[in-house]
C-alpha cells in the first residue's frame, strides 16, 4: 500500500507507533503507525468521521490515546502533562479550523499570545512582532486593534495563521485549513502556508478532505481509512496510485473499497 | 431487577460528578497558589463579579430590608414587640439575608455568564488553543475567576449588609414611626462580631461555589449552542443549591449548641 517516497531519508521529527483509540465501542484510531520527517508536509487525507481530528488532537496532547506511543524529536508525549508537555507545545503553532481567535482580545493580542504568555515576551516587543506576523499574511496594521468579531472568516483564517507562526515553531499543525473559505481564498490560504512552512523550515502535518488544498501544500500525503494508513506516499504519486481507496477517494466514487453510509438503515447499523 | 438497574445507574452516575467535580475543584485550587499569576485577569473578573453585581445586590438588599421591618411589625405589634425589630433586621441581615441572597443574585448573573463566556470558548475550540499555546487554561481561565469570586463576594456582603439595614431603617423611621436615633442605636448595640464575621466566611464559600460552578459547566460543555445553554442552567442550578447546602452547613458550624 505504500509508495515509494524521497524523504526516509531525513531525521522522523514526529514518530507514532500503535496508536489506538476509541469512543465507546467505536474503534476511531486502530494500531496506526506514522513517521513525518524534519521539514516535511505532510497531509493526512480521508472522509469525514475516519479519525483524522483524533490522530491530530492525540499529537498535540489534547486527547489522550488508549495504547501507542509519539514521539517528538525522540521524546515520548503520551502520559505527558503539566510543565513538561507546556515545553513540547511552545515547539508548536496550530491553526484551528475555524481559526479558534479569543474574542476578549484584540488581533494583535491574539497573535502576540504564546510569545507573551508562553514565551514570557514584553508586551511592546510581542507587539512589534505581531504587526510584522500580521503584514506577512496579508493583513495591515489597521487590523491590529479590532476585535476577532469584526473580521471575515478568510481574515480569521490568517490570523491564525500569524498566531501559529508568531513564536517560530519548529512543527506546524493545520486543522482544515480551508474549510469554510471560497477557492481564492482558499488559494490565498494555501500559498501563506507554503510558504510559512518554508520560511520556517518547519515541519507540517495538516488535516484535511479537500483535494487540491492537499497537493497544494503537502510533499506527502496519507489516506486514514478505519483508523489506519490505507495509503502514503509522495503527493506527485497520487494520481498514478492503483490504490482502490485513493482512487475511490480522489475520484469521489460510491463504489469502491470505502463503505460509506448513505440509507438509515446503514446508518442504524453503524 | 428493572427498578434497581436505573437506581444503581443513578447513584454510579452521582458519584462519578462529586468525583470530577472533587478533581476539577482540587486542580483549580493547585493551581490558585502556583505561578504565574495573572493580576490583571483577577482584576478584571474582580470587577466584573463584584462592580457590576452592586447594582443587583443592592437592589435586593433594600428592598429584603425593608419587606423584613414591614414585616417583622406586623407580627411583633400583636405582642407590643415592636422595638425588637432593629435586632431582628440586623441579626437576620448580616447572618443569613446578605450572604444568601447575594450570592443567589451573584450566582444567576455571574455564574451565568461565565458557563457562557467558558462554554463557547470551549465549543469554538479556544480553550484547544490555549494549551496549544502552552497555557494552562486552569491558570488562565479558572484561577482568576475563582479568587476573584472568593475575595469579591465578602466585600459585595458587606455592602448588602449595609444596604439592607439601611433598607429596615428607612421603613422603621419613615414609616412605622421610629426614632431614627434609637433605632441605630439599637442596631449597633444588637450589631455582633460574629453574626458579621459568619456572614463573610460564608460569602467567601459562596464566591467558590459560584465560580467554581460557572468554571466547571462551562468547562465540560459540549454540542455547540445547546450545550452551551444546558452549562448555563446547570451552573446556576448546581450553585444555588449548593449555596443553600453550605449556608446550612456553615450555620451549622458557627451557631450549633
């Protein structure tokens, strides 16, 4: 089920190994191993309720899994809390589907957020960056003060985006980054990533069912289906994949290896 | 057998809520006493649990005061004991009408709001953010509002306190035909240490609970709107009960022979 890929041989930054998990009886993760190497993009790929947002919140150590292990740079997470996993996150910048902006503060607060907070930045010096954050996503100065309420959610979407980026992390996490947002924007949205992913030499892992954001900005991509990799390999190779399920997937077929519920009855069954 | 599994149900469902509760309860208080601190944040909240209830609290104090004198004269005129009821304004004020009502008013509006205000940080994935920023939501959302609760509700009492006594005088004087100096003087006479101070001990328990409540719902609320409006509820609910339990409890405590 794998492809051939060009990036084993860089150093794995994130490394997961048998990782489960399950809500009630619903087995959502199952045994999944993955690697994502240093500065990679790696997308993740599959039809909604496959354990995508589960996979991403078990990294970022706001769920925790039934068995496995991730690791970060060789350090094991899971079980981690407290101060200890404070100093993983501030490796981190995440951009939340719907941008997540806290609504008591302005946007510059928001951007400048984990530098004061969690980096322990003056207030004047967080500032400056912020503003620089903000023109590097397209956004002016004069967006600065106003309140996360006044903007669009394409603009939301790229504050966010100069939230994740603001403290230059090491690894950055993309939740459906264009969901909700037309094709220009989404475009827009897409090229910001690239190239912050650039910039910063960071590594990627981004979640995602749209197709064309997927190739736009991953170097690899893995189809999740029941809660394993059905598919991984280098994005150029998904067109020419005989995977049934990247092909049923891509191709947005009925037929194929992926069941999906469409009567009531199959969906009492699930 | 079908009359005991929904009873077992019930009582395993109970103790699995004292037992999160306990542990949401305990890591908040950890968490009140470690750094950092953030005393802007507990500024705020002060103000916004203690300035902007005083309109509220006050209201209510005035007029339970003067519904305690109107009343308390109708009932004592029939054993011409009438000039007790400074004694009774006073002692029953500052022991049980200030810090209950009070926080039952507190507890609608404040605790209210902050279920709302913490739920929709939760269902919009904010409160997701905060530890993706490696910020402890327990420092940055609840400690704040939990001190603020417990150091603001005391001095929102005693306020209470003061308007409600003020709320007898003005129907004891104007209306029932006192005299304004006697009648303070009886009130400070009858005024005791520790009527005032058991009033306090529980205004800062109720301060907890409200904001403990708020924090707590709001916390584990989920389902977007509706579960957002269920926190709400359930706050306000959960602590009015609770203030009443604890009042008991606490009266318990200082006044039980």
């Amino acid at each position: 089920m794998t492809d051939q890929h060009d990036v084993t041989n860089k150093a794995v930054r994130i490394r997961i190994r048998g990782l489960s998990k399950a809500f009630g009886k619903k087995i959502v993760l199952d045994n999944l191993d993955l690697d994502i190497h240093e500065g990679e993009s790696l997308v993740v790929i599959g039809g909604s309720g496959t354990g995508k947002s589960v996979l991403l919140k078990c990294v970022l150590g706001l769920l925790k899994p039934d068995s496995g292990s991730i690791q970060i740079d060789g350090q094991e997470i899971v079980g981690l809390n407290g101060s200890v996993m404070e100093s993983v996150r501030r490796k981190f910048g995440m951009l939340f589907q719907y941008a997540a902006l806290f609504d008591s503060l302005t946007i510059w607060e928001n951007v400048a957020f984990g530098l004061i907070q969690a980096h322990g930045m003056p207030r004047e010096d967080a500032h400056k960056i912020a503003i620089e954050k903000l023109s590097e996503v397209g956004l002016g100065e004069r967006f600065a003060t106003k309140n996360p309420a006044e903007l669009s959610s394409g603009m939301k979407k790229r504050v966010g985006l100069a939230r994740a980026i603001a403290t230059s992390p090491e690894t950055l996490f993309f939740d459906e980054p264009t969901t909700g947002l037309d094709p220009v924007m989404g475009d827009v949205i897409d090229r910001l990533i690239v190239q912050s992913v650039k910039e910063l030499d960071a590594t990627a892992l981004t979640i995602t069912h749209d197709m064309d954001s997927a190739k736009r900005i991953s170097d690899r991509i893995a189809m999740l289906y029941q809660g394993k990799i059905a598919w991984i390999g280098p994005t150029e190779n998904l067109e020419t994949t005989d995977n049934p399920y990247i092909h049923q997937f891509i191709n947005g077929l009925l037929e194929g290896p992926i069941k999906v519920s469409v009567t009531n009855t199959d969906r009492a069954a699930e | 057998m079908p009359l005991l599994q929904p009873l077992g149900r019930l009582i395993l469902s109970f103790f699995e809520i004292v037992g999160r509760l306990s542990i949401f309860a305990s890591t908040a208080i950890s968490h009140c006493f470690r750094p950092p601190f953030y005393p802007k944040l507990i500024l705020k909240q002060m103000i916004e649990v203690g300035y902007y209830s005083l309109p509220v609290v006050g209201l209510t104090a005035i007029f339970t005061g003067m519904v305690l004198a109107l009343q308390s004269y109708t009932g004592f005129a029939r054993f011409s004991a009438e000039s007790a009821i400074p004694n009774v304004v006073i002692v029953s004020i500052t022991r049980e009408l200030g810090p209950v009502l009070a926080g039952l008013m507190v507890a609608g509006r404040v605790g209210a709001a902050m279920a709302a205000e913490i739920g929709t940080m939760r269902v919009t994935e904010q409160i997701d953010a905060l530890y993706t920023l490696a910020t402890n939501p327990f420092k940055y959302l609840i400690a704040p509002r939990v001190i603020a609760g417990v150091l603001t509700l005391p001095i929102l009492v005693l306020v209470a306190d003061t308007i409600g006594v003020f709320g007898g005088y003005l129907v004891s004087v104007h209306k029932l035909g006192f005299n304004p100096a006697t009648y303070l003087k009886n009130t400070i006479d009858f005024m005791e240490y520790l009527d005032v101070v058991s009033g306090l001990v529980k205004a800062a328990a109720f301060g907890f609970i409200i904001t403990l409540m708020g924090c707590y719902h709001g916390f584990h609320s989920k389902g977007g709107a509706q579960g957002v409006g269920s926190a709400t509820t359930n706050a306000v609910v959960s602590a009015s009960i609770l203030i009443l339990t604890f009042n008991y409890i606490i009266t318990e405590l200082f006044f039980s022979r």
